[in-house]
C-alpha cells in the first residue's frame, strides 16, 4: 500500500515548533461542522485517523490503548458499575468500552457535536462496532456541562473523553474546578471519573499536572496516570478520581478476575498488570505534580498550544 | 528565543511514511567523522540534541530518562557492581550514570568512533559532566566486539549503548545472538547487561521482540522494559539480561534504599517505583514476544527502517 | 477558505534535496490507475490540481500559462492549420486550446491512460471546457508512439503533452531522436510540433538543452521558450521544432492579428508580444545550449530525478 | 556532497499555504543583528545562501541572475552613468555589479545594518568580490530615507535593493510614494531608478502592480520587468523608473556594444537580448497592472505575506 514514496503529510502540530509527520495514503473525508474541522485520513504508518481541527484524536492501530486506559480503570475501580455518563466520546469507542462492561445498564453520551458522531458511526463504524445501536445507549447532543447542571439524575462513572482546551473552542470550560465540582454533584456515593489530561512529556508538564492539581481541590482520592499511544507523537497521561475507592488497592489477581468476571470482550491493552503499573509516574512527574499550584477555573483557564 | 516562527526543521525519520519533526533554532557544529555524519542542533523543544546519521540520539533537555532508564535498573539489581564495560556510548553520558554508582572501580567504555566521543566531549560537557576525567574511566576507540573477542578480563556489567543496526552502519552485529553469547562470556557469575532495544509502538515491535527472543537462547533471565523519551518521538524499549538476579525481586524500598546507599547524585527520573513500573508492558507487547520466533545472528541480522 | 492553519502539504519534489509545498485545503480523489498514480488536490494557494505520480501537472489558477504557451506557438506559426495530434494530454487543455483556432478540422490525441481522461473529464471539466465533446475531437487510448509507426496519416501540427521521462514511467521513449524522427515523418510539409522540455533552472540544465539538441538532429528549425508556471515551482521550457516556418519572423502585429482572426476565444496569457519575448532565453542558458553534445536515444534515454 | 538523504530543511514561507523547501547541508552561521536574523546556509541546490528573518535573499548558485537584472537595465539604460547610490544591498552584489560599469566613478551605498554587510563581507566573498574595497566606493549604515532627504548631492542611478515590505520590518517606508518622490528629487536629470518589486505570480500580483501604480504617479516613464531567479520559488518582477530615457529604445545591438564598451566583466545572465525579452509581461500581468488602482503611501502602506 505504501510502497510508493509518501508526498502527501499529515502535520500534527504537538507545539509551534515541533510536530509529528504523518505520511497520507488517502483522504477519506472533510468537513467543517458547526463546531470544528473534521476530517478522515488514512495515514500509511497508523491506518484510518480521526483528525478534529487538525488534531489527531486517534488511529486505527493504536486507538485500542487509548480507549481501554480511558475506560477500564475507573469501570473496574468501581464495584458495580451500572448507570455510565459519557462527556463527549464523538468516536463511539469510549462507549464501546464502557459497554464490553456486562454490569452496565445504562450510558449517556452527551456530545455537542452530532454531525461528528454521525460521521464517525458512517466513516468509523470499526471505532464504535455497533454500540451506539446498543439498547443501554442514549445519545444527546447538547453542552454536556448544562446537561448536568440541569439534571437530577446521578451516576457510578463519569468518563471525560474531549479534546484539549483551546481558546477557540468550547472545551475548556470542561476542565475547571467548577466543572468538576459540578461532575463530583452528579456522582453516586462509590462514583469514580476518569479523563484524557494532556501530555507527560517532561518540557510540557503544565497542562497534566494543572488538571490533577485542580481535581484534588474536589475529589478526596486522584491519580494521575499514563499510557503510551505512538500515534499522539509524545507520551500522553489521563487521571481518575473517586469519591471512595482507590484503584492501587486491587491486586493484578483482581483486576485480572474482574476482567475475566465483568468484560464480555477480549482486551488487547488492559489487564492486571497494567493497571498497577500506568500508575508509576517518572520521578520527574511527581516532582512537577507536588509543586504545582495552578487551579484551572472558570476564569482562569488554562490552553494548550499558547 | 522560539519566539520567532521556525523555518528550518529537522526531520527525524522514524519510517518511510512516519517522522518527528523539531524546529531548528541553532545548528552548532557539523562533522562528518569516519564512521557517521555527526551533527549538533539546538532545537527549540528540546535544546541541545546530538544527531548522527539524521537520527535524533539524545537531547538536553530529557537525555536522562534514556541514560537513566539505561543504566540503573542492571546495577541496582547487581548486589556489587565494580567492574562495567560500555558498548559505544559516545556522548558520555552513560558513563556518567555510572560512576554515580559509588561501588564501580573502573569503567572501560570502548566506542570505535574517537571523533564522536571527542566532540561530545567539547559540545555537549553537561552530557558527560567531567566523567571523562573521573580516574575510574578508561577508554578505548576500537570495534567493541572484536576488543571482546581478544580480551581475558570479566566484567559485573556490560551496558550496550549504541545506535540502531541499519545496513550501512556497523552496529547490526553487536545485536546478534553471537554477540551476546560473547558478552555473556565476559560476564562474572553474577554479571548482568542492559541495551536499548528501539521502539515498543503497536505496529512496529519487529525489533524489540527479536532482540529480546535473541537474548533469550543465551541468558537465563531476560527482561524487556519501557521509558518515554519524548524527543524519540516513538515509546522506546530496553532489554536486561541477567546470569542470576532478577530485578524484580527487589521491593521498592529495597531498590531507594540502594540508590540512596550507592548512589553519589540526585537521580531525576529513577527510582523504586519506576523500577517495578518499567517492567509491565502493555498487553500485546507482550503477546507479540510471546509469539516471536525470530532469532538475529550474524548470517541473519536485523536492520531497521527497511 | 484558508484561513484556517494548514496542517497537510502535498510535498512537490523538484529534485530529490529541494521540493515546493502545497497547502492542502481538500483530497478531491484520488486512483491508481494501469499506468500511474492519480490525485485531484484543492490547494490553498492554486485550487484545484491534477498530480500524477506525486508530481504537479497543472493548476486551477495557473495552467492557462502552461496550456496557452504549450499550444499557441505551433499553431499561429503554421500558416493554415487543420489537422492537429496531441501525444499525451490527459486533462483535456491541450486540446481546448488546439480547438479555439477555427482554422482546425480535426484533433486526434492519443492518451494511453484512458482512467485519467476519463477522470480529468469528470473531475476537472473547467480544464477540457467541453473540449472532448466537440465534434473535430477524436480521441484514442493507445501507445501514441505506436500507433505513429503504424498510421500513413499525416498531421500538420503534433503537440506533444506529456509528463517528465522517469524510469518507471512509459514516457521516456517520447522523448527520443527516433521519435522524433517519426513525428517528423508525420508531418505535412509544413508540419510544426511542440513539447514541454522540463526546468530551464539555472542549476538544471541538462533536460531542457539535451532536449533541444537531440530535435536538432531531425529537424532544420529548433527553437526553444520558457513561461513562468508558478505551481510548478520551477522556471519552465518548451520547444518547438519546424520544418519550415520559423516563429520569430512573424512581428508582434502579425501574432496579434492571427489571434484575432483564428482564435475564437480571450487568452489570458498569449499574444504577439508573449510571443516574441519568450523566445529570449537568459544568456546562460542559450550557453549551455551551445555546449550541450547529448543526444536521447532509445538506447541512451534521459530520466529527470535521477 | 548531498548523496545522503536530507534530514535538515529550509522552509521559505512563501505565503501561510505555500513554501519552497531547501535541502541542508550545513548551517555556516547564524546571528541576530539589530534589525533582523542573518543566516548563511549551505543548501544541496543553490550551495550557500543568505536568509534574513527567514526568506531566502540570495543564493551563490543564481544571485547573478538577481544581481544583473536588478542593476544592468538602468546603468545601460543611462547614457553616461557616474554617481551611484544603493539604498540597501548588504550582500555587496549590487555594488558589484555596478563597479563592473566603468564610467562610474562613485558609488554610495546606505544600507542601515552594519552587521548584515559586515557578515556578508566576511562570510559571502563570492558575493562582493572585492567590491567593498574599490576606491570608488562609498558605505554608510543610516536611514537611506532620512539620508537622501538630509542631503544636497544628486545621483545618476538610484538602485533600491531592500528586502520585501513586511509589517516588522523598517523596509516598508521604502516603498511609498513619498519615498519614490524623495527619489526622484535625488536624481540629475538623465536619472534612472530600479528595484525588486515582489513576485509576479498569477495569483499574487497586488505588490508589483501596486508598486508599479505607485511609481507612475512619480515618475514619467516606467516600466515593469521580470526574470527567474530558480532559488526563489517564485518567478521575479522589477521596476524601472526614468526621467527621459526609455530602455526598450536602445536595440539589442545597441546594448550589447554598450556593455561591451562599458562592462569591465563577463556578464552571464544579461544581455541585449534579455535587455528586450525581459520588458515582455504575460498579458494577464499586463492586464493587472492596467487596473491596479492601489497607490502605497506613508499613511497607506502595503505589506507582504499579510
């Protein structure tokens, strides 16, 4: 397929000065929705890609750590995890993880934008493998966080599955203090979230540590943790919080017996092992973690790429 | 200093179709020495970085995460490493992670291009910190396996620290299972080696895999490990390959009881945590060494980027 | 349209050290056809492209140049052409031009590549305006130099529209003293042809003179021209080859006066004063024209980006 | 030299959505001056090079092209030309190029960095050739606007050499009628001006018509002109502004004994032929200069890559 010398280049932007290359076999699909730019490439080192406002939200081959690091923790954390909300989740594969879990009855996904999880389920359908057929599934398309603010209703696990805050989009009100006080308000008693949180690499700590600083301001127990997904071009790290429960207190045994208990699908990332082991953060990390002081709030956000 | 819009970039290949692209700030000096081209860039992401053969091999700004991650986990596990001899190593930074270690009495780095370690030595002086100098040091500008082959002398560690095979260069037959076996021959009975061993990315873990299957028709106790160094663009791998010790028997306090018993620096990446954390890779990283069978030798050798 | 940050490029490699970058807004489609790869391209900075095998061919905004310049000379030249055959020309321009003289009864072109005119048909109507439809056009999708060994026909114009001779390609024997001794024994007795004959760059000169000097093996008028096709990236030459009536002697009023009696549409970049003064070559170039002793064979071809 | 594969690029940005890119073989030097960032590079297709804040001013392989077309029309033009004044020129090639004259016998050049020419002096020899040290030459690093309009003395030939019009940058007052009027007042009543004016590029032709449109409203005869400069990406426009001689009056002939007569070198770009060739615009450029409207002034200026 990719014999042919690649002339065609994805340019991820990971900062203004630097980026990771990625050779284009094929443009799939374009199209600029109300809220961002979507589009469909197939590169030649990572398959199909998912590019939002130029990007990479994730690949074909490697979109599998990333989804199961997001959802698996927090899920196997959790006792019994029935009713699951989703903030955002465009791809549908948060929620196909979420729904491998057999204890789930119920997920809500709240995704602003329903033309990208349409173009998802037409373009994507390998991503989200018919869950959101899936009679547990209900799909909204609305601001999750009004969403929330309005309900009365409550849930055991809480998954933020967005892109980064950037100053023209709307994500960034979905990583402050009062968001996840507001989240905190909408969980049950054993409730547990979990959350992409930017990059660990040891130069751009700013934006993993700011948001672990800021959960801890409301959540009793947080931890950052880390997974590495090639496609992203640098080391990424998520964080989970829990009302209750501590995830390093199960056993590799127990994770690997809830699995085997609770999971109706065979994972390729997760298992025993690595829960334990993506919660050992580099030295450096915990260093940067302990000094930080920066809450993110309403009025004070944070951005990445500034 | 970056302020400015980049224009000149360098562009680290990592395949064909794939590369990680760092915008130049400064190029510093430029040589092209008898074995490789050698050059020196300041990059506005990671400052300084050391380039040969236009692949990135160490950068400033997170080069201890590599030589860290490169060194410690052998000599930690060690009960009392004193005599250790370095494959390549050129920058001298290696070298330096070792005499940290107050235990070693000598170190014979041997790195057959005299004119790369030379200019390390001038170019990049906060690599090596005046290890150079330390009157443990001994060097040697030879063929590492040929120096191997002719000497009687045993060493407690053997760390191999070179670049990757590619067909040109003269590494590929320091990853051979003939070359191991020699190393393993010029090891004391309790003698244990390290290497990186190239990427751990989903769908490019050829490498890694045969170097860790390589090792294992030759040493009993063969360990495969994991680090982000985030200017390699790609998740890395190492292997450890031990006559008698296992590094994962050591508890996490045992392994910062050693650092702090037998080591003279304030480590900035390492320690017990990361040394239990390294060792579990993700799921079908390990499945994927599960299932390989390919064994490199010196008729049969293994080059990247093909 | 582009306003927004571009983050894919379509990389035009002009040489395997230099390159000139595209601003991708779109992938229009995309084909491997028998022949060649196919890719239709919007451009933030051309609109819409045709690139085959990676290489630009022509652009929305600027492939009047290349088109007006290519055709133009030949036919103004001729005192009364009507029977025209274009060697190549997939997007159908050549032959729009060819048909705007009113003088032309017929039109045969000869395009290997049926995929590709059947293409540029569908995809890029605004390059064949309707061209393929007219009446005086009959197109074949053959060997073009085939099927002039094997024809008694005989044409008072051969345009020759064809990409840069590569090894892989099909092209390089069209390019040959033998072919073009079999288009000059296709000609009528005053029979002229033209050709695009690569970069006229300052550093590049071997396409372009060798070119010239293996026409003036066959035929007694050889002149070479240049036009500035900004997408190409490039400064560009032409030649054309006569066998009786030399361009130069026509004045600019005569030029001007052929166009407005002959040719039924507005040129946008052509006329009697174009067509004096891009016969003026800089004095480097009409240099290395004199020096230049290589003749293309069939059994001494010439390939571009070698 | 450039066997290896190019890992290091030059990007000129020759808009946000188009770039020419530049092997590297080396980076010589690199300073930020008062005024702006000098880089000499060492590129596989033009050998060395000059960058000032990032775009390409010259390149050893083709400056002459530059360096002729942007000086010899005007000298040649003059029927007996004496004093010279350069308003820019760091490199030292304009000044060459007009020392070759030898009915010059004074030449002022006022470029404001002194660091810029002082580099080129020492790093870019090829460049002056010697120039520098002729006795006839004269150099000032002022304000070249404030310093015509300090001073009493009148010129032959005023050739402005600065870089393009850009909203840092100190150029753009040199590029409005105003300043064109100051010009004017400085020169003796034979007196002739010429000057780069920006690409003249199908789809970008707003500077050089503009500037042309603003030099109409000073001057009573002018003229636009055009080379290819192969290292610029883009094809070139110039302007000539003259008080009464016309150039396209003198005949080939005529401009080739004058620079046979007054020429001291081996011109290898320019001659009577390109004299002619050179003032023939494709019709589409022509056509934009007949309806640009747009006058630059102090109060109205233009800048590039806006």
């Amino acid at each position: 397929m990719s014999e042919q010398k690649i002339y065609k280049w994805f340019l991820d932007a990971l900062s203004p000065h630097e980026a990771h290359a990625h050779g284009i076999d094929n443009m799939v699909y374009s199209k600029q929705t109300r809220y961002q730019r979507l589009e469909i490439i197939d590169t030649a080192s990572y398959g199909r890609c998912l590019v939002l406002d130029g990007k990479m939200q994730s690949s074909e081959v490697d979109e599998f750590i990333y989804h199961e690091a997001l959802v698996h923790p927090a899920l196997l954390t959790h006792p019994n995890p029935k009713k699951v909300f989703i903030v955002g989740g465009g791809e549908g594969a948060t929620l196909r993880e979420i729904l491998y879990h057999t204890s789930v009855t119920k997920v809500l996904m709240v995704d602003i934008d329903e033309e990208v999880v349409s173009l998802c389920k037409d373009h994507l359908p390998q991503w989200s493998k018919g869950a959101f057929d899936d009679p547990r599934t209900e799909l909204a398309h609305l601001d999750a966080r009004r969403y929330l603010e309005e309900t009365n209703e409550t849930y055991d696990i809480i998954i933020i599955d967005i892109s980064e805050p950037v100053e023209e989009g709307p994500a960034y009100l979905l990583y402050t203090r009062e968001f996840y006080s507001l989240v905190m308000e909408r969980l049950t008693p054993d409730g547990i979230i979990s959350l992409q949180a930017g990059t660990t690499s040891a130069n751009n700590l700013l934006n993993f540590t700011a948001v672990l600083k800021t959960l801890r301001q409301v959540f009793p127990i947080v931890l950052g943790y880390h997974a590495s997904i090639p496609s992203f071009g640098l080391p990424w790290g998520f964080a989970l919080a829990s009302k209750r429960y501590d995830p390093r207190e199960l056993t590799i045994k127990e994770v690997d017996h809830r699995i085997a208990q609770r999971i109706s699908a065979e994972l390729k990332y997760y298992d025993g092992e690595i829960h334990q082991g993506q919660f050992v953060l580099p030295k450096m990390v915990r260093q940067a973690m302990d000094k930080q002081e920066r809450v993110i709030e309403d009025n004070a956000p944070l951005f990445t790429y500034n």
